[in-house]
C-alpha cells in the first residue's frame, strides 16, 4: 500500500475552528480543561465538543485490490478527547472523514466508523506527528525511538512477513505493509485513529503514568469522545468498528469485551472523559497478545517441547509445571463445541487441528496452482493431501513451525525482563511480577501479588468480560486472526476467544493464516468488506 500527499490545501477557517488545529506536530487545545478539575459531567462544560469545521483537506492515493484510489478528505488533527488529560500527546485522537472517491462525492454522514489503534507491545501510542491518515505511532520504545510503521522480517521458511514482536504493523502475504485506516477511507469510512498511553512513560519524579489499565481506560475515553459527538462528528456513532494488532489486538479485543462496564468508571472519570457509552459494534483483533496471568501456563501447553532459535530446549521443568497449571485453567473456562464437547486441556489441540489449522492448509494448498502445490508437499511431507483436503498430525505441525520465539516463562519472567513485567509496574516500581508461579519462584512459596493486581488483570483481560462477567454490552460481531507460525503467545489463545464468543451465540470470523507470523493481515480487503456487512452499510 502507498500513501503519499499529492495535493494538501488548508481551508480557511474562522477563529473557533482554528483553536481546533495546531500546527504539524503540535496539539489541539480546544479540548483542554480549563483548570476546572472539579466538574462533574466533560459534557456540560463543551469541552469535548468535536469542532467540525476544524479541519485540512489533504488528498492521498491509496492502494487497494481493487487498484489505486485517489481519496480527498477532512482530516482533524490531535483532538485531545478528555478534559483532564494526563498526558494530551497521548490522550488525543485523529479523524479522517472521506469527501470524494476517484472524484466522485462521498457523503460519510452515515458510514461505519473504523477505531484503529496502534498500539504495539503495550507500548505508548500518538497521534500527534501523523500528517494524515495511517500515521498514527507507538512511541516510547526503550531506548527512544518510534515505530509507526514496523519493517517486515522474513518468517524462517515461509518467504512470508511478518513484524517483530511487539510491532504494531501488519502485512500481508507478500511482506507488504497493511494499513486498515487507509483501505478504510478508501472504502468511504470515517477513520478515527486514537493515541493512548503505554507502559514506558514517567514523569519528572519517575513515576510512571502509562501502566496498566492506562491504556484500555484511553481507548474507552476516546471512544466515549466519539460516541458523545453523535451528530457533530461525520460517521454513525452506533457503528464503531475496532481494529488492532499484537497488543492493540488485545486492547481491541478488550475494548470490544469490556462495553460499559462500570469497572473502569472511577478511572474514566478521574480523566473527565464524556458521560457517554463506551461499547463498540464490531471489533477486529489480529494475534492479541492478551489473557496475561495465564499466558505463561498457555505457551508452554502449545510450544512446550519447541526449541529455542538457538537450538536449544527451555527449563523443561519449569515448562511442564507451566503446562500442568493450564490443563486447570482450561477447565475452568468451562467452554464446549460441537462435535469436542468440552474443551479441554487434552482436546484443545485436535479441536485447534481440525477447526483452524488443517482448513487453513487446505485453502492454502487449493489456492496454489498445480506445480506450487506438488512443490509445497514435497517439502513438507507430514501432510497428506487427498486432492480436497490436508491432514496432519498436531506434533508434525509443532514441527513445521520450528524454533519458538520466546523462553520460559515467557511473559512474566523470572528476570523481570518481559515487557508485560513492565506493563504492570506501578508508582516508580518499573516491573513487577504477576502471576503468583513466577513471583513465588522468586519470593518463596508464601509470596502473595500486590493487592492491586488482582484488579488490574481483570481490567486487562477480556476473557474476564467474556467467562466471568459475560457483559451484555459487549460487541457483537469479531474479526479474529492470527498466523500459524505466530509463535509470540499461544495459538490456544485465539481458540478460546473464538470459543467463548461463540458460546455466546456472538458472529465470531475467526482465521488462522497458514504459515504466516506475527502481523499477519493476508485478507485486509474482507475485513474491509465486512464492516459493511456487519454494520448494514450501503453507499
């Protein structure tokens, strides 16, 4: 996909509406609080009132299946979308509203609003340096630096991409970067791209301000934004589709999970967020890095016995200790499907074969022409092709993937090294542990977690949302995709919110891309089209 823009003009705008658009890189300021930290409702004060002349009128060419679309549109710059921001660089959102297609006119009064979070790794997330649509970044990356648009690495064996861990990019099955904001305008979308804190950031005093629930309590306030906006802010309110990636796809997923629920209220205010719902239509999640306190216990049940890129085992110990403490957690979900019953620890892996895995070769291999197919299984001998379908084994599928990406215990480590270790530091505390495995190995067999943790998994997790609380306002229709080869958590993950929705009776898409890795987006053009579907979208 490229974006580039080829004809930028700024409208003239009067006083109220240029309050609204600072310049490159700076911030909106017409949605500050007025050092009023006392008011009980952001809306009475018209703080958070989407200003909508406040607008540039850029012009970009966008690449879809359907070949280049030349798209004008209104483009409103870093809105800061609560009225006691902790940070505006962070807490403040972008919004693309298409005007014409290819020259003909689009009215996006009423399409569908695509929320389209970029958040990687848990990362931070801003808007502020975009220059139009698709420019959204995580930021704060140890050691500085930005990535609004992580580089493809090769997948060992598969020619195909993929982005590195913690990247908030995608691609599709040729390595080529995916951006659903820009396929979304293209269609006639509004794009609303939302900046968010993330876990790296601290204050002068070193404390930091980013950690968890930071950053799903930001996508709930910007969504709030939006919804509080219905008819001032181009698109309909009621239709708002989310979309994220690695950890953004777990922030989706939450975010789609978690509607309305009163358990965030006391942080949402404490930001002056709009008194207004925060439940999504639809939400898109790609390999989510999510369900945190029983990722660790998830990795090992499925890349256990994988080698290292080293070539090496992990503590095998530690693994099947691990691997043991999820046969519990898996029944505890207590989640069935047809024709497996209940889903267990010990039939999770042929459900995950026969639902996903093996019809995800079988498109791939028909989808090859004849030479590629007979080239393919001949270099992969352990599946058995019938000429309509492939089987195989789950431990030869193990095989094919090869070298798992991370040691053990892979998100709460031991060393406190892991980036989720962050993610749940508190106060000028940068890491801690949070599972009771993992701090006990440390701490002695009668270390208890800090009493806030607890809470905050629950806020993070929206298998809480899904199993525990089965919130009535959740979304309804899910967009769930991961890669085969995507080993930077378990594939089971995926599986079981896919489950649990269905369970439900949720319209749950689910696909696992054969053979492709972390980021993978090898259908962007669908999802594209679902939304229209889902939302009862008609230009």
């Amino acid at each position: 996909m490229k974006h580039r823009a080829m004809k930028r003009r700024t409208v003239v705008m009067g006083v109220g509406a240029a309050a609204g658009v600072a310049a490159a890189g700076g911030f909106a300021l017409s949605a500050q609080a007025s050092g009023t930290s006392g008011s009980k409702s952001s809306g009475s004060s018209g703080a958070l009132v989407f200003d909508k002349d406040a607008f540039t009128v850029l012009t970009t060419t966008i690449t879809t299946d359907g070949g280049d679309k030349e798209v004008k549109y209104h483009f409103y710059k870093a809105i800061t979308y609560v009225t006691k921001p902790v940070d505006e660089k962070y807490q403040s959102l972008n919004v693309s509203v298409p005007v014409e297609i290819d020259g003909r006119a689009v009215d996006a009064a009423n399409a569908p609003i695509l929320f389209a979070n970029s958040v990687g790794g848990y990362m931070p997330s801003s808007v502020a340096d975009a220059t139009g649509v698709g420019g959204a970044a995580m930021t704060g990356m140890p050691g500085g630096g930005a990535s609004g648009s992580p580089s493809a690495s090769a997948s060992a064996g598969t020619g195909a991409g993929e982005v590195q861990s913690g990247g908030n990019g995608q691609v599709n099955a040729g390595g080529e970067m995916v951006n659903n904001g820009k396929l979304a305008l293209a269609a006639g979308y509004v794009v609303v791209e939302p900046g968010a804190r993330g876990r790296t950031l601290t204050d002068s005093s070193g404390t930091y301000y980013g950690t968890a629930p930071a950053a799903i309590v930001d996508l709930k306030a910007a969504v709030r934004y939006v919804r509080f906006n219905k008819g001032r802010i181009p698109g309909n309110t009621d239709r708002i589709v989310s979309s994220g990636t690695s950890a953004g796809g777990a922030l989706s997923a939450l975010l789609g999970a978690s509607g309305d629920s009163p358990r965030y209220d006391s942080y949402l205010k404490e930001l002056g967020a709009a008194e207004a719902s925060d439940a999504i239509f639809a939400s898109g999640d790609w390999c989510p890095i999510t369900d945190l306190e029983h990722a660790d216990m998830a990795y090992e049940w499925n890349w256990g016995a994988n080698k290292l890129s080293t070539g090496t085992l992990v503590d095998q110990s530690v693994s099947k200790e691990l691997s043991t403490a999820f046969t519990d957690y898996q029944a505890s979900l207590k989640l069935r499907a047809k024709g497996f019953g209940a889903l267990t620890a010990r039939n999770l892996d042929d459900y995950l074969l026969r639902t996903y895995l093996q019809p995800s070769a079988t498109t791939y291999l028909k989808n090859l022409s004849e030479a590629e197919r007979s080239t393919y299984l001949a270099a992969n001998t352990f599946i058995t092709w019938d000429g309509t379908g492939a089987t195989f084994t789950w431990a030869d599928f193990l095989t094919h993937v090869g070298a798992r990406k991370k040691d053990t215990p892979a998100f709460d480590a031991f060393d406190l090294s892991a980036g989720e270790n962050n993610e749940f530091g508190t106060g000028t505390t940068q890491t801690r542990h949070f599972t009771l495995y993992s701090l006990r190995h440390e701490k002695g067999g009668s270390a208890r977690l800090d009493s806030d943790l607890p809470a905050k998994l629950d806020l993070m997790n929206p298998m809480y949302h899904l199993v525990k609380e089965q919130n009535p306002h959740r979304a309804k229709h899910w967009w769930i995709r991961v890669g085969t080869k995507d080993s930077d958590t378990s594939l089971s993950v995926v599986g079981n919110l896919a489950a649990s929705l269905e369970q439900l009776g949720d319209d749950v898409d689910t696909l696992y891309y054969w053979d492709q890795g972390h980021g993978a987006n090898t259908d962007a053009a669908d999802f594209i089209t679902w939304i229209a579907k889902v939302t009862g979208y008609k230009k």
